[in-house]
C-alpha cells in the first residue's frame, strides 16, 4: 500500500501529462524546476514534486498573464523551448 505523495513516475509520462517532449522534461530536471530521484538506473519524479511544479507553473501563469501586460496568444511556448522559460 503506498501512502499519499509517494508515488513516482517515469519521465515519458511526466511528459505526457504535460504535453512536451521527454527532452523538456530533462532539462526542467537538469535546472532544478522539477525534482527528481535516479532509482536503479532510472530517473523517477515523485508526485509532490509535480504538485510543487504545477504551482509553480500556474503562479507564472497568473503573474504573466493577470498582473502583466502579455497576451496569451503572442506568448504560446514553443515546442523546443524549457519548461522553464514557458513557466
């Protein structure tokens, strides 16, 4: 039985849920955006570190889009860029 927060997920399904490429995902590890854990061999992220991201993403979100002066449209993320720089 696994307690709450303590499940993990594989990087291509981290991806998945966030619509990016496996590579984005890597480098949002790499820089230090979003937590994750080697376990035997594999890199792993932990299911508080994708609720601490999913804040961090929607608090860019609202500081970009409610207090600042860009537009949704002029700002959609490219395909290539970090998670960082669409967060």
């Amino acid at each position: 039985m696994q307690n709450e927060g303590t499940r993990f997920f594989r990087v291509k399904a981290v991806a998945k849920r966030y619509d990016v490429s496996v590579h984005t995902i890597y480098r949002a590890i790499k820089s230090g955006a979003l937590d994750a854990y080697k376990i035997g061999g594999a890199i792993r992220v932990p299911e508080q570190a994708l609720r601490v991201f999913d804040e961090a993403c929607a608090e860019a979100g609202y500081q970009a889009f409610v207090l600042g002066d860009e537009q949704p449209e002029t700002t959609d993320h490219d395909e290539n860029a970090t998670v960082a720089e669409v967060a």
